[in-house]
C-alpha cells in the first residue's frame, strides 16, 4: 500500500511553534481596540473547562453595557470557588463588540474559534453580524438583551425576557392605564428602534392613544430640538393628560436633561421610560426626588432591585466583585446576564456528567429542560408549545413586565406582580 510521506517535526521545533503562536493570539488579542477578555478562574478539576463567551459594547459613543461581561467574570469566579458547574470549571471569555457590525461579527468568530458552547447574558444590536457565524458553528445565544428582532427569530436563539417588544408593548399598557391620552415617543432613528413605535401603539390602544414619533440620534450630546417637538406633541392641549416616553439607552438620561430645561411651558407633562434606559443609579446622579425623575413611569422585565429575590445575585457581586463599579445590581443588563448564566448552570447539571458541547446544550435546551429563575421569570422553557403567537417573535417565550414609578426618589413597584402582555403581542401587527 502506498501512501504520503509523513514529515515528522522535531519536538522542540513544536515546542517553539506552539509558544510563538500562543503569544502571538494573545498580543493579538491585547491590540484589538474592541480588545477580547478572558477569565480563567480555573481550580484544576478533573475535567476540561466548560468555555462560553459574554459580549457587550463597552467605551463607545451609543450604548454601552460593561456590567454585563463584568457580571459574566463574577459569575465564573463565584461558581468556580464552589466546585464549578457540575464538576467543572467555567471559562467565560468576553468580547467588546464596539456597537459597530465589524465588532459584532468578530466577537462571534472569537467565540467559534474558542469552542465556546454558547454565548450567554450578550447585548448587542448587530444580530444579522453575530447569528451568521453562530448558526452556522451551531453555537446557542442564550439570554441576549433582546434588542434586535432577530433574536426572537433565529432557532438558536434561547431568549429569557421578552426583549425591547415586551418593554414598549408593556409601557403603552402602563400609560393606557396612567390615563395618558396624548404620548411622544423619543427614540433612536435606527434600525432596531424603528419598530418601537408599532409597539408602544399596540399597548396604547388600549387607551385608544397613538404616541406621536420623535426621532433621535443615539448619539447626541443634546436633545433640545426634540424635547420641544415631544412637550408640544404630548401638552398641547392643557385639559387632557400628556406623557412623554424616552428610550434611548445611555443617552435617555440626556435627552430628559434637555427635557428638564425645556419644560417650563408644559408643567404638567408627565414622563416615562424603560429599565435599561434609566435605573437607580441614574435617578440618584439627577437629583432623586428633587430631579427629572419623580413621579416618573418605568416599565421593565423583572421585579425591582430591592426585591429579596435578588439576594443570591447581590451576595455573589459582593463577593466577587466587591468595588466593582461596573457591576449595578438594579440594571437590567446585569440582571438579565445573571438569569442567563442561571440557565446555563442548570442546562449543564442537567446533562449529567455528560459531554458539554454546543449540540448538547442545544438539545437540552430543545428537549424541553424547564428552567427555574427563583420567581425573578416565569419558569423558562423553548419548546415550541412554549413560544408566543406573536408575529415576528416566534422565540418569544416570556413576555411578562412589571410596572414601576419613582417615588421619593426611588425606584418602586406601582403594581404588584407580574404583568403578562403576551396578548398584547399577539395583536401587533407587522409593519
């Protein structure tokens, strides 16, 4: 039999190739502006390390999230100080995603080229970037933040909230139900925010209310011009109830610093906003309940900060990330990496000491593993009898909100309990 001569490489000639290669992954790695992390956290266990990465724009001039991959190495720190996840170390890497489409796609190959088994607890709003790479390496994204539409879309995509369609249908239902008969909707002019105002209508009409649209770049230092279009729109008429909704990531606490400025004509004007747009921290930093702020109506995905649910998340931030002031336990992104981290725990105890691999995770994930969050989400599970017959968001499977307000200052529930807006969903139409 005849074959291919074999070359044999010297052993020290693959010791040397291999540091060399291995420096040079990581100095790539140093110089990339978006700059990759990694977080070993390994305790030496019996078995390799289970890998998955946390994605998120962080120093940009739009949204930035840092708490998220921040959460994501407190989490692994956490875990591992504890045995790990079934008997086995996490490996989380992490990637800045620059909010740009370069950014975003780079971030998924890193994760293909690092045999992630899934991409856990991400915000991004490059899904058409991201879900190429990842569908076609069959890397599951579980629990991204739900900006974009795509993430309700794509089979690998595992949501746990109801994303930026059970926000803004959530917070119409809330200022329907605050009486708000006249509503200016400040929002980024992109994509992922043109769909917000189909949304914010749908819950609206349950007040018979349609919300006049104002666009806004997502990255301005100063929203005068439109603060001035959203009062004229929402307090035009001084015998009705007029309320302006802002959602604009990072930049909402601009926009309703401009507002402040700008409302003297419209006294009576109220304000609301979504978590993720606003939090404790931020309505501290605007003057409590001197500020902007109060009386405000915030609609969001999970109960609020102070809820004792919150208590294992909060002692593994003091414990891990004590100082760590990336790490804000009432913001929503912080929040939603932990839930997702919390599935990912139970889907690998769930395979038994079995292999973890993207296809394992994957078909715990499609078999029907019913995932239990501790009351912060309904009981999570991606069967297809699961998901919501919303049109445009096949992969929606929780779509509960709470609604809140600031009072004296602080951040309150104005109801108790959940609030399913699945129906209201249901009845968005596609535009």
């Amino acid at each position: 039999m005849t074959g291919r001569r074999r070359t044999t490489i010297p052993r020290t000639s693959r010791t040397l190739r291999s540091t060399v290669l291995s420096a040079a992954v990581w100095a790539a790695c140093a110089s990339l502006a978006a700059g990759c992390g990694l977080v070993s956290d390994v305790t030496g266990g019996s078995k390799d390390p289970i890998t998955v990465m946390t994605w998120a724009p962080e120093k940009t001039q739009a949204t930035n999230m840092p708490g998220m991959p921040a959460m994501a190495r407190a989490y692994a720190r956490w875990v591992n100080a504890h045995g790990g996840i079934g008997g086995r170390d996490l490996r989380v890497i992490t990637c800045n995603d620059n909010n740009d489409t370069v950014g975003a796609a780079r971030c998924a190959r890193d994760a293909v080229e690092q045999n992630a088994v899934a991409v856990v607890g991400s915000y991004s709003q490059h899904a058409r970037s991201f879900l190429g790479p990842l569908e076609s390496a069959g890397i599951p994204y579980i629990g991204g933040y739900g900006v974009t539409d795509e993430e309700f879309a794509s089979p690998l995509s595992y949501p746990v909230n109801g994303g930026q369609p059970a926000l803004m249908a959530g917070n119409g239902r809330q200022l329907a139900a605050a009486g708000c008969d006249r509503t200016s909707l400040v929002r980024p002019d992109t994509v992922a925010g043109d769909q917000l105002p189909l949304l914010l209508d749908t819950g609206l009409s349950a007040g018979r209310n349609r919300a006049s649209d104002v666009r806004a770049a997502e990255d301005a230092t100063d929203y005068t011009e439109q603060a001035r279009q959203a009062l004229l729109r929402a307090g035009a008429d001084p015998g009705g109830k007029g309320c302006v909704t802002a959602v604009l990531g990072d930049r909402t606490d601009t926009f309703f610093d401009s507002f402040r400025r700008t409302r003297d004509s419209y006294p009576k004007v109220r304000i609301s906003t979504v978590l993720g747009s606003v939090d404790q921290t931020v309505i501290d930093r605007s003057g409590g309940k001197s500020g902007v702020y109060e009386g405000a109506y915030v609609t969001g995905w999970y109960p609020v900060a102070t809820d004792r649910r919150w208590a294992t998340m909060r002692k593994v931030i003091s414990e891990q990330a004590f100082g760590d002031n990336r790490i804000d336990p009432a913001d929503a992104g912080v929040q939603t990496t932990w839930i997702a981290y919390t599935v990912l725990k139970q889907v690998v105890e769930s395979l038994g000491g079995g292999d973890v691999t993207a296809h394992t995770v994957r078909g715990a994930l499609d078999g029907g593993l019913k995932v239990r969050t501790g009351g912060l989400t309904p009981t999570l599970s991606w069967r297809f009898e699961d998901m919501i017959a919303a049109s445009g968001f096949p992969r929606l499977v929780n779509a509960d909100v709470t609604f809140q307000v600031v009072r004296d200052g602080r951040l309150v529930a104005a109801r108790r309990g959940l609030v399913d807006v699945s129906r209201t969903l249901e009845a968005t139409p596609t535009g």
